[in-house]
C-alpha cells in the first residue's frame, strides 16, 4: 500500500473493490453472501494492516480490554447481517446462561439513538455484547473494532473516563481499516445494494425484529434506513469512491 504509484492507497481501493464486486456477482441471494463478503474484508484487513504496521510498537489491545467499548460502532449492512445472524443463532444458549442479548442491544440501541460520537462516549454506556470484559461477538466484530488499536491501555482508560488525554491510537489499524471497508461500500453502491454505515446496536435490532431483512436488502431495500449515521454524507462518499480510478472495467 506504500511505494510506488502502482502500489499505493488507491491502487489498494482499486484492487480490494475489483475483489468484492467478483464476490458480490458470484455470492448475491446467496445464504453464504454475507459470509463471504465479511470474510473477505476480515481477512484483507488482518494481511494489510500486518505489513502496514510492521516496525511499530506493540500494541496493548489483545482481545481482553473492554475500554474502548463504550464508543459509538459504525458498521455496514453486511456486518449488521453477520453480526445478527450470530445474536440469533446464540440467543438461546446464552439465554442459558442468564444472558439475554437481544433484550441488551435493545435496551442500548433505545438508549444511544441519535447520538453521535462524542454523546456516545459520554453516555459510558458499556456494549451489550460485553460479558465479564470479553466481547462475546468478537470473531464476527466489524471492521470499526478491528480498526481501532491503542498502544497504551492507561491512556484509553483515562481519555474513557472523561481526562483531556492523548490516547496512542495505531495509524495503520484505522488507515486500513478505512480502505477495505470504503472498497466494500463502493462495490455494495455499484450494485444496487443499501452502502451506507450504521450505529451498530440500532441496526442488529433492527434486522433481528425486521422480517426477511436480509432478504429485502439483498434485492435492494434498506430495511437497516432507521439505524444510519446522520453524520455521514452519502454523496461526499459515492464523489471520493467516483474519483479514484479503477484498475480494471467495473461490472454490476
């Protein structure tokens, strides 16, 4: 992604969005469509940003710190379904074990509505799928968590609980993350399908109570409309996306 002209950024979007537009021609109305989808953007994410952080610090997150967990979580509609398909196929056993997690997304999606990113935080509302500091949704989380990587655990502490502190977030965690997630968007847009990001909790409830919403989706409704980002400026996106120049013909 660094380099030469033919190696850089838009070369990546380029190539990345050339990769999901082959996974949606040969995936859509499929069930595994979703899957796939997610799996692709999971795994470019972990290969890309593995050799774009190369000679940078350790990072302090590994898997067990819940502290950045009370921030607002963006996500597209295809990590929505995931993420929904794993509350639903769940529910029951943790229900077992005294978890009701769709009751927690609903409760924290009522409460978080509207917010944006800085009323998120401050809310200090913990997130539903967080049990005894563990993420219980953490193979399926979006890309937004998988993005967001602190070298330093004290200062995540301290910014979360309201300080006017610095907090070391790694740079390419968040550039990566922004490439694969806008080249799925793009794709998703060259489609026909619903593109744009959502408050996570709003959308999981929503596609858990909405009938046959992944269905709807993939024939080009968005039933996710309710639960997305105010703050994100659908044309300013689609005009970026328009300027960078393809690597190859795109194909609907």
């Amino acid at each position: 992604m660094t380099g030469p002209d033919d190696r850089g950024p838009g070369a990546f979007f380029a190539a990345m969005t050339q990769a999901f537009d082959a996974t949606i021609r040969a995936r859509r109305g499929r069930h595994d469509f979703v899957g796939a989808l997610c799996a692709q953007a999971f795994d470019s994410f972990d290969g890309n940003v593995a050799i774009q952080a190369e000679g940078t610090p350790a990072l302090a997150c590994k898997g067990d710190c819940p502290t950045c967990c009370v921030l607002r979580v963006v996500a597209s509609a295809p990590e929505i379904f995931l993420v929904a398909r794993f509350v639903a196929a769940n529910a029951a056993l943790l229900a077992q074990h005294g978890i009701d997690l769709v009751a927690r997304i609903e409760a924290t999606a009522a409460a978080a509505a509207g917010l944006g990113e800085i009323e998120r935080m401050a809310l200090k509302r913990i997130c539903p799928f967080i049990e005894n500091g563990l993420c219980l949704a953490y193979r399926v989380r979006p890309l937004a968590c998988r993005g967001h990587a602190s070298y330093d655990e004290a200062a995540c502490r301290e910014a979360t609980a309201g300080h006017a502190v610095e907090t070391a977030i790694s740079t390419p965690h968040l550039v990566v993350r922004s490439l694969v997630q806008n080249a799925m968007m793009s794709s998703l847009r060259s489609s026909g399908l619903a593109w744009g990001l959502y408050e996570l909790n709003g959308a999981v409830a929503l596609a858990l109570s909405t009938p046959e919403a992944e269905l709807r989706w993939n024939e080009g409704d968005d039933p996710l409309r309710p639960a997305a980002i105010a703050d994100f400026d659908a044309a300013e996106a689609a005009a970026i996306f328009d300027s960078i120049p393809a690597s190859a013909p795109r194909h609907a």
